[in-house]
C-alpha cells in the first residue's frame, strides 16, 4: 500500500497466479494475462478458467484464437471498461 499526496491509502494492484493443479491439462483454447502476466488457464471437459487472486484494480486479457465476435461479461457492474480487440 502506497500514500497518496492527500494522505489517503492507495492500493497497488498485485496479482497471485495459482501453479496448475497436477496432472491439469493446459486449455488449448484460451490464453489469460492478468496486469500482463500469464497466468495457467486449465481445460476441463469443454471449459476452460484460470485461477488466481488479486488485490485492487487489475486488467484481464483473454485471448481466443478466432477474432471475437460477441461476448457477455458478468457482473458487468464488476468491469470497469471491458472492450475487444481482434481475438483478446
């Protein structure tokens, strides 16, 4: 935590990726980067997700191999900008 001029905290965004479970098969689908590290996304029968904890404001990128064409974010109230750029 930092201070800010005011005097008033400030929370830095940290990011705790989780190692993969054993014997985790890796998605072959999905790519996640959380404030830009990678983080594992495993693939379990046709899901794929990634696990990892955070503290503060953070962007997600999630990256598909075909360019997105629609997508639902939800709770929406939870994304402060969600926008898509090609297939992240």
């Amino acid at each position: 935590m930092n201070c800010r001029t005011d005097g008033r905290a400030e929370i830095v965004p940290v990011v705790e990726s989780y190692p993969a479970p054993p014997l985790a098969e890796t998605s072959r689908d999905h790519r996640v980067r959380v404030l830009h590290q990678r983080v594992f996304v495993e693939r379990y029968a046709d899901v794929s997700y990634a696990r990892f904890a955070m503290r503060g404001p953070v962007t997600v990128e999630i990256e598909v191999e075909s360019p997105i064409a629609s997508h639902t974010i939800f709770p929406a109230e939870r994304v402060a900008a969600p926008s898509v750029d090609g297939n992240v």
